[in-house]
C-alpha cells in the first residue's frame, strides 16, 4: 500500500467560510487580531490548511507567511487533520532506544500513512511525540487518550484492530 502524507483534501462548507468570514471582520483591525482569528478558524474546520491560512491572509491583507509563520511557531495549530482516533508514537529518547522507530515503522505500513498523515475514512492520524512521561514503560504509543507500553512491532496490528 503506498503511504501517504494527507490522504483527505481539503474541503469546506459555505456555512464554515461564512462563519470564518464574520470573525476576521469582527476582529481584523484589533491589535493582535491574528491569533484569535487563527484560534476560531481551528475551532470550526479543527485544523489550519494552506486554504485556511491563504484566506486569511487574503482577508487580512498580510502576507500569506506571516499567518504560516504565526501556525508553525504556536505548538496550538494544527497543520494537518486530526483522525477519530489520534495514533502518537513516543520518539523520545527511551522510547526510541528500546524500539519505538520500528513501532512507527510498522504503524506506518499498518495504516498506509506517514508520520503527520491522517486515513482517507478520517479514522487514524499518526503522529510522532516527545515524551510523554512514561519512561518505564517504554517503548510507548497513545491512541486517544489510551496508553500503551512495552511495545514490539507485533503488537501494533491487534492495537489498531480495538479502534476499526
């Protein structure tokens, strides 16, 4: 199965442009009215695609990598989508000592997405994490709120399977 980035595109509603619409005109000219607008975009399409970014930008009327600029740097906005089930593997360095590269490997081929992507059915997102604070129990991934530990690749199939 060929891995993917982001196997959803974006789309968005007119209701959700409407809603983001009447925000930055309520907003834009208010010193510091970037982040706020940023925080509500996130709260109605639960992430920020380039499309959002650009119309905000556009909206605004700021350069397109003074939004992108604000996005990265804020460990708040997401850039890529959320699936129903978040899937983060801990690459910390405990984890990544006792084998949790091989775990992401294996979610990788497991799911068909890379690190960042999300399934085309909106069910899984992987991601990478720092530590979670679960040393002694490493290696460790989290689906949602649920931990794992003392992982090998094997386990990863059967972990997946509770979340289909």
């Amino acid at each position: 199965m060929k891995k993917t980035l982001t196997s959803v595109p974006f789309k968005d509603t007119p209701e959700q442009k409407a809603r983001l619409d009447e925000i930055i005109e309520a907003l834009k000219n208010e010193p510091g009215a970037l982040m706020p607008i940023m925080q509500k975009a996130q709260e109605i399409y639960g992430y920020l695609p380039p499309e959002v970014q650009k119309h905000i930008a556009v909206k605004m009327d700021i350069p397109e990598s003074e939004v992108y600029g604000v996005a990265t740097f804020y460990s708040q906005f997401l850039l890529n989508p959320m699936g129903t089930n978040p899937v983060s593997v801990c690459l910390g360095t405990a984890c990544y000592v006792k084998g949790s590269g091989l775990l992401m490997e294996k979610l990788e081929s497991v799911l068909g997405i890379e690190n960042g992507g999300i399934t085309a059915d909106r069910q899984f997102s992987l991601s990478a994490t720092r530590c979670i604070g679960a040393c002694g129990l490493a290696p460790v991934l989290t689906v949602g709120e649920d931990v794992y530990g003392r992982l090998v690749p094997d386990d990863i199939e059967g972990i997946i399977a509770k979340y289909r």
